[in-house]
C-alpha cells in the first residue's frame, strides 16, 4: 500500500524527520509511538501534503504512484485520509455540506457520479450511526463549538464517509472518555477491510486493546528506532521510552 | 502559500464591455447653466429646477469630505460630464422599440428586458448612463396599484408624490456628495406601494454606466404606504476604463405604519486593474426611514466592486416599535479602498436595529467599517446588536473597524461583538486534506463567513453573490 524510504523532511530549517522507513501492505493495522516532539504529527502531515513542511530526502509509494509530487488534495482523491490531531474549525459551513463537496471531488476524480443531496444525506446518516453521533452535529458547522472529544469523533466520522484505502490516525484517542475510545474503536474496526490499512498514532496501550495492531513502531528523534509486535506497546507502558534510549546508547 | 492566496485573488471582470452607441452627451463641466439644461432635458417643473439650483448652491460652499479612511487622486468635477443618454431616446411604448442594441448589452449582463422571457418573476428597471432605457411589468404592477418606474417618468407622471417624498430623508444639503446629486441627479427608479400591498415581484434596477468621462448620479425613491412590502434589488457594473468615473447615488426609503422594505444590493463596479487603474468612485447615500409604527426597514449589501467605497446605508427609527436592519459584506482586493458602514439613529419608543458587517480584506485591499448607533433621549427601551467581522487575505491587507455608539436614556441596551480572523493555511489545508481544492475551500471559507448575510438576500441573488464572492477573490489564495 505504501513504501515510506529514507524520508527527511524539516520545519523552517530545521530538520525533523531524519529518515524514516516504513512499509504497510493492505489489510495492516501499524501503531506508531514515541515521546512528545519526536516526529509522529510530521510524518502524519507530510503523508499528506502539508505546505509547511518541506522534503530533503527521500520518496514515498502509495500504491505504484510517487505521493511527494501529488498536491494534497490529489493525495485525498488517492484515498489517503488523515485524522488531525488537531482538527481546524471552518465557520458557517455546515459539517454537512463539507463532507458532500470532498466525498463528490473523490468521486469525481475516481469517475464516479457525485451523490446528490438526499442521496448524501442518507448514506451521513447511517455513518453517524457507526459513531454515535447525534443527527444535531449533521448542521453544525465543521468542528465549531466542538468539544474535544467530538471534534475527535467527527474525524472518525469523516473517515467513514471518505472510505480511505490509507488511513492515518493522529491521536485520535486522546481527548477521548472510555466510552468515546470503544465507540471510535470499533467504527475503525468495522471499517476495516483486507484491502484498506491504518496507521495509528498514539501515546497509550489502552487505544491498541481495541484497535489491534499488526506492528508497533517506536520513534525517537525523527527516526523509527524499534519495531515490533503488540507486545512492544506492553513493555513500553511499563518502563517509558527510556529502555529504548538506553539500548540506542549502547548500540552507539 | 500566500504567493498562491495572491494569485487566487485576481481574475478578471468579465463585465468591462463597451457598448458603441450614439449618444447625446452635454460637454464636461459643472455651472448654474448645466444644472438648468439637465432639468430642461428632462422637462421638470419649475420647483425641482429650483431644487436643484439651491442645492447646487450649497455645494458650492461645502467640502469634500476628508474623514473616510480611503485614498484617491482628487477628483476634478469640471472634467466630468454630467449627462449622457443615448441619442433618440424617446418614451417607449413597448420593448419592441429599445434599440436592439441596448437589449443586447444588458442581455450580455445576464438581464433579458423582454417580459415575456423573464420567468423569474423581478420587474427590471434598467438605468443607462444618465436614463432609465426600459422597465418590465409595469402593466402587471399597475393593476395593484403599484407604481415603478423611472424617476423622470414619476416626476412627469407623478409630481405630487415625488414633490411630498423626494429630499425627506436625505435633503438636498445633507452631504457633499448628496448635494451634487440633488444638483445633477439625471434618472432613477420610483417605486410607490400603496396601502396594505404587497409587492407581489422582487422590484430591481439594473445600473450600467457606459460612456466615458461621465458620471452616473441616480436617485431612487422608494415608498411604502401603510402595511405595504416591497423587495427590491439593485445590481450595477461599468465597463473597464483607464480613468475614474465617479458614481455619486441617493436612495431614500420611506415606510409608513406597518410598513416593510427590504432593500438588496449587489455592487460590481468596475474596481480597477491590479495596480489600481481606473475604476469607479462610489460615493453613495443610501437611508431609509421608518416614519410608521412597527414599520422595518433592511438593507442588505453585498459589495464586491468599485475602486472606492463610501457608503453607509442608514436607518432612522422615528415611528414606535420599528426596526432598522444592515447585513453587509464588503470585499476588497487589488488596491481596493472601501469605508463603509451603517448609522442606526433611534428616535422612537421600543425600536430595534440589528447591523451585522462581514469585511473580507484581499491583495493590498484596505476595508473599514464605520458605524454609528445613536438612541436618543426618548428612544426608551430600544435595542441594537452589532456584529462586526473582518476575515484578512495574504499579509498586505487591512481592515479596520470604527463603530461609534450614543446611549441618552437608561433602559436601552447596545451590544456589541467584533472579530479578526486570517483565512489559515490550516482551513486551506484541512478542506484539501478532504479532497477539496484551494479554489472552492477558499470560496467554501469566505461563504460560511458571510453565512449570515447571504441568507438575508432573495433566494437567486444569494446565489449571484456568492459567485460573485468567489470570483473576486479568484487568485487571492492557493
Ligand atoms: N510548524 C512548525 N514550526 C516549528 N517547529 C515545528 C513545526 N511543526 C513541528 N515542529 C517541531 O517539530 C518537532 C516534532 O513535532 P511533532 O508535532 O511531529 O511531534 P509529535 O511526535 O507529534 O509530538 P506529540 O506527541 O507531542 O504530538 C517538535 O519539536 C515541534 O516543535
Ligand atoms: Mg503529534
């Protein structure tokens, strides 16, 4: 699904990505750790495109094509979603209305006949129900007013709508009540196919007992320093990321 | 980015056609003797050439205003004509005999003058340089007892009621700019809705001004009688030309008891090129007054065009229980200038005014809003709301807010909400990370922030405006 090599990428000069490699077939779930300030949002953001960003190094296959040259939102025609850790909040535009005009550019540029509005309607409410969320949030406009939580769930919302074969999830549990962390869970779940992959972010096991990952990569410092099984995540609840600092060390 | 949010911004005015044709056009200069041929022309009686001459007068004494927050080269008004029509323009009895060539040119504006074509169901009076060229559904109107026509057609045809109505709420002296009009005004629309009518159409003028080196002064009076309604909507554009042309219009509204008037506009002036070449000087009064009890008066702009703005639509509260509305939205880009704004003078008991100003700042855009609420002394437990929002395009624009506000008595209340935002990389990036492009994020952004006044416009201008709204600032983001 997607080949991530040797990628360097930096902030007004400053370098933050310092090669990362990273492979994710379809049907694959992949969790990404690592301290605060290691990379995790950058890597998220340049996946898909941010301007802010700029590519020293390296290249990324998504899918047989070269993703750096897409413009982002050939990225999302592409089927590449990403779930901000932050989600930005557009005034007077109704969530309705924003989901219709991307999901009819994604299916125009796929060839597909755009949804009119009943039809849109419609398939918006059965999305929400795999969310739980109320119709009230159908007219309200994008993430305004949101609490955390549910500008959280409204990603996940999004997702499902968009039906990304890409999807990349940057902290989407944080901000999240228990109840909140199943249900979003399990709408990841259900959407979950042989033939679309995931990328988590997270700082927390707890995400990774309902969203089952296939490989647990660690990042430190702009670099994926470890990777491994679900059992990575255990160890590194248990003692921090300092072990993984201190075997780097001894590996230098 | 910012480099593409310029870009966005700039895309050109598809509305700068000439149209060639004969015309008869008095030469540049402004004299007693000019102001007396207009009025000739136009074969007014006595007492409205006298208007004229007092108020011409009286401009001759006063300044030019020099408090708006707008920068332009002086203007010379010896150099400017002050009336043009096309040539053989006689009264027509039927559309049959406009000049095709007329019809044409506001076809290509997108307004078919031929009624029978017209099944958006909007009487269209249609103002070319200094006359009213033709106006539809007369007959259908007549039947309610509704007059709309043009305003030298009114001053002929109804003398009284343009004698009891013209200069009370905006008198000839009142400003500068009103002064000069009152002086050279040339045409315009009259609408009178008589008692307990309801408009059945959207009433709309349709201004073009075409030749070059004049100026377009219209007047427009609007009357509702007691619990009479009327829409009306105004659109105007100018073709593309290397020097100014000043625009310098008076519309008064008056509602009686019960009375509402709704009052559209849609202003596409020719705004200039990139470097702020050419373009038009619009220097407007525009105020309403609810002279009734319970009686509403609302404007609703939408102002995309001219080189310069100036222009603070206005409502005066007299009669009890009225309300006094203003939604605008100003967009400037390019080196557009724009001051404008409303005044709420609250006079009578229990009156509410409700002003809510979205300013989008583009390019080297500079847009102040200036607003004034005044609640008199007897004005008791009155009310205004103010909301005042200015979003900023790219780094080289401004915006500024002025509102002023006099409370004389203790049981009226004034609120009042400003904001700044900067359309973000962010939202750019959000909508396109969803598979929107810049174009339609940036004019999905600029819509959901002008949400609130788009919804006050008739259904298919709302659509027009907000077309228009994304073409202006086509290459402003990206
Ligand atoms: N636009 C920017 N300007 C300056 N520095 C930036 C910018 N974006 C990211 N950085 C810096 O890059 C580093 C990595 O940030 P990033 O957001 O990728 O970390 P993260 O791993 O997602 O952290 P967290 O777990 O706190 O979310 C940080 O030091 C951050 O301050
Ligand atoms: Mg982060």
């Amino acid at each position: 699904m997607i080949e991530i090599k040797n990628l360097h990428a930096s902030v007004n000069g400053k370098e933050i990505l310092k090669g990362i490699n990273l492979t994710v077939k379809a049907g694959e779930i992949h969790a990404i750790m690592g301290p605060n300030g290691s990379g995790k949002s950058t890597l998220a953001q340049v996946l898909a495109g941010h301007p802010a960003y700029q590519v020293t190094q390296g290249e990324v296959i998504f899918e047989g094509q070269n993703l750096l040259d897409m413009e982002p939102e050939v990225r999302a025609h592409a089927g590449v979603f990403l779930a901000f850790q932050y989600p930005v909040e557009i005034p007077g535009v109704s969530n309705s209305y924003f989901l219709k005009a991307g999901l009819n550019e994604i299916r125009k540029s796929r060839g597909e006949e755009e949804l009119d509005s009943m039809q849109f309607l419609k398939m918006l409410k059965e999305k929400m129900k795999i969310v739980e969320m109320d119709p009230s949030f159908i007219n309200r406009p994008v993430n305004e007013g949101f609490s955390g939580g549910e500008k959280k769930r409204n990603e996940i919302l999004q997702m499902a709508v968009l039906e990304p074969k890409l999807a990349i999830l940057d902290e989407t549990d944080s901000g999240l009540d228990i109840d909140a962390l199943k249900i979003v869970s399990s709408g990841v779940n259900k959407l979950k196919s042989p033939k679309n992959a995931t990328i988590v972010v997270t700082h927390y096991q707890r995400l990774l007992n309902y969203i089952v990952p296939d490989v647990v990569h660690v990042l430190v410092n702009g670099r994926i320093v470890k990777s491994g099984g679900k059992g990575l995540a255990m160890e590194l609840e248990a003692n921090g990321y300092d072990f993984i600092r201190e075997e780097m060390q001894q590996s230098a | 980015m910012s480099e593409t949010i310029e870009e966005l911004v700039s895309q050109e005015y598809k509305y700068g056609f000439t149209t060639n044709i004969e015309t008869d056009t008095i030469p540049p200069g402004l004299n007693e003797d000019v102001v007396r041929i207009i009025s000739k022309k136009k074969n007014e009686p006595e007492w409205l050439t006298d208007w004229r001459l007092k108020a011409f007068r009286l401009w001759k004494t006063m300044e030019e205003p020099r408090w708006p927050n707008l920068q332009y080269a002086k203007i010379d008004y010896q150099s400017i004509s002050y009336y043009s029509a096309p040539k053989e323009m006689k009264k027509y009895n039927s559309l049959d005999e406009v000049d095709p060539i007329l019809l044409e040119t506001y076809a290509k504006l997108g307004i078919s003058l031929t009624e029978q074509k017209r099944l958006s169901g909007v009487a269209v009076d249609a103002v070319f340089d200094s006359v009213s060229v033709a106006t539809t559904f007369k007959e259908t109107l007549r039947e309610k007892g509704i007059i709309f026509c043009s305003f030298s057609e009114a001053v002929q045809e109804h003398p009284d009621l343009v004698k009891k109505y013209l200069g009370s709420v905006v008198p000839y002296g009142d400003n500068y700019f009103a002064a000069l009009n009152s002086a050279v005004f040339s045409d315009g629309s009259f609408c009178f809705i008589p008692r307990g009518v309801r408009c059945p159409m959207e009433l709309s003028t349709y201004f073009r001004i075409n030749a070059s080196n004049t100026g377009q002064f219209e007047r427009t009076l609007i009357v509702a009688e007691e619990g009479a309604y009327v829409s009306y909507l105004e659109g105007c554009t100018a073709p593309m030309r290397d020097e100014n042309q000043l625009h310098a219009a008076v519309v008064e509204l008056i509602a009686l008891d019960n009375a509402e008037v709704k009052y559209s506009t849609v202003q596409n002036w020719y705004a200039g090129d990139k470097n702020g070449k050419g373009g038009i000087y619009n220097f407007v009064t525009k105020r309403g007054k609810c002279l009734g009890e319970n009686s509403k008066i609302s404007w609703t702009q939408v102002e995309t065009g001219s080189a310069i703005t100036w222009k603070y639509p206005s409502v005066i509260l007299q009669g009890d229980n009225s309300i006094g509305e203003f939604y605008s939205v100003a967009v400037v880009n390019n080196r557009q200038d724009a001051d404008t704004g409303t005044k709420m003078l609250h006079i009578g008991k229990n009156t509410r005014s409700t002003i809510v100003s979205k300013g989008i700042s583009a390019g080297r855009g500079n847009n102040t809003y200036r607003g004034l609420v005044n609640i008199g002394k007897h004005a008791t437990n009155s009310r205004n709301y103010t909301q005042c929002d200015s979003m900023l395009i790219g780094n080289q624009c401004s915006a500024n807010t002025f509102p002023y506000i006099e409370v004389k008595n203790s049981s009226s209340s004034v609120e009042h909400e400003a904001s700044t935002s900067k359309i973000g990389e962010d939202q750019i990036f959000y909508c396109k990370q969803r598979g929107i492009n810049t174009e339609n994020a940036i004019s999905m952004i600029i819509n959901g922030f002008a949400k609130e006044v788009f919804k006050n416009l008739p259904m298919e201008f709302a659509v027009e405006a907000q077309k228009l709204l994304g073409i202006s600032l086509e290459g402003s983001v990206g």
